[in-house]
C-alpha cells in the first residue's frame, strides 16, 4: 500500500483508545509510527530502487520488518523511543499500538497483488491474498471517517472499524467468485489465472490467463457473473 493510507491506517487504529485525535499525543504517534516504520527496509533493501543485486534475496523489500518475527521489534523500537520524549505514558501502552500499526502495515500489503514475506525466515516466500487495490479509496473513507468522528463519539471508530473489516470479507468473497467463474468458463485451473481488484469498482475485477492463448479483460461477480473480454 501506498504511504499515505499505512499513515491514515494507524491513525485510524490510535482512535481504538478512545482519545482525542492529537498528533501529539503519543498514543496516535505509537500507531502511526508502527503503522508506516516496516517501510524502513526500502533503505537498504528494495534493489528496484537501490539496484544492488549483492544484496541476498531476504534483504529486500516486505521481508525481515513486515515479517511476523520483525514486527515485535519494529514495535519495541517505536515503542521505546516514544517513551524517551514521553516517560509519563505507559511504555506497553506504546508498543501495544506501535504493534497494533505495525500488523495493520503487513494485513494492507498481504492483501494486495505484491504480497509480503510474512511468514521470513521459516518461508522466504511473498504471500498475497490480492483482494484490494494498492489505493484503496473505501479502505482510506473508512480511515477518515474513524480519525474524524472520534473526536465526537467514541463509539463509532469501533463500528466503522469492523465496518471496514466486513467490506474486506466481502471483497474476498467476490474474488472467489471472480476466479471459480473463470476457471469454468474457461475450463482453466484457477491457478493460471491472475485476477487484479480494480480501483474504481470493489464488484469489477481484471483477468488475465495465459493458458494456450493469451485472454485479458473484465469480470463483475454481482449479482450475476459477467465477462468481457478484450480486444486483441
């Protein structure tokens, strides 16, 4: 995902603690921090920028800090600078929501088309459930409003958080539906197909399969499956 929603993201979650949206306020800083610091491995590690191929392959990008191993770590570090500039806050207070940020960071990237190694060093495999754009316009919708009505009700961060949960089952569901109806229709194993989610519509997804030939275009799972293929 791109910077700007990891940011809103973990504003987003500091609105859990019930607080008043400060960015001042440490607890905000701890998820925010948590939330865009997994990103810190582009320094040395993402050879499409840096091209250093004598890097090893487990020094690249979405590895070591967005692994479930490196998380506790990114948190901690977080954690413990807050605590420095902010001895009056609980220091587990601050890693719980540096934590709480830095998963929120590796969910977003495993959910999209590039993956993450989530599971370094027992895999160093990209996993990627692929199932939401790289800009995602609900998902940072959601984001605002829970920074903004925190302020106001606290009860409603809760909900459009798990609001926000369900709009990401139901994207789940459509791509199950988008790939068992290309394999049928093509008569094609689900694994030859890649299907993208498109940015402007959560029911339109795009397709391709190389199978013989090779087939782009559109599909839309609701309420009936539809394919358009395109124009070669």
């Amino acid at each position: 995902m791109d910077l700007l929603t990891h940011t809103l993201a973990g504003l987003a979650l500091g609105t859990l603690s019930g607080e008043p949206v400060s960015l001042t306020n440490p607890i905000y800083l701890s998820a925010m921090l948590g939330a865009v610091a997994p990103d810190i491995d582009v320094l040395w590690g993402y050879k499409k920028l840096k091209r250093r191929r004598d890097l090893p392959k487990w020094l690249q990008h979405r590895a070591i800090t967005h692994s479930l191993v490196g998380m506790p770590f990114i948190a901690g570090s977080v954690a413990l600078g807050l605590y420095l500039i902010f001895p009056q806050t609980s220091f587990w207070m601050l890693f719980l929501f540096a934590l709480i940020g830095a998963i929120s960071h590796s969910l977003l990237d495993l959910m999209n088309c590039y993956g993450v190694n989530i599971l370094w060093p027992i895999k160093k495999k990209a996993y990627s459930l692929n199932i939401i754009p790289l800009v995602d316009p609900v998902l940072i919708t959601f984001f605002l409003l829970m920074i903004g009505s925190v302020n106001f009700n606290t009860a409603l961060p809760p909900i459009l958080f798990l609001i926000s949960l369900m709009y990401i089952g139901l994207r789940w569901i459509f791509l199950s539906r988008a790939k068992n109806a290309m394999s049928l229709h093509y008569a094609v194993a689900p694994g030859v197909i890649q299907v993208r989610p498109s940015i402007i519509s959560f029911n339109q997804w795009n397709f391709f399969i190389e199978e013989n030939e090779n087939i782009s275009g559109k599909v839309k799972c609701f309420p009936r499956v539809s394919v358009r293929e395109n124009e070669n």
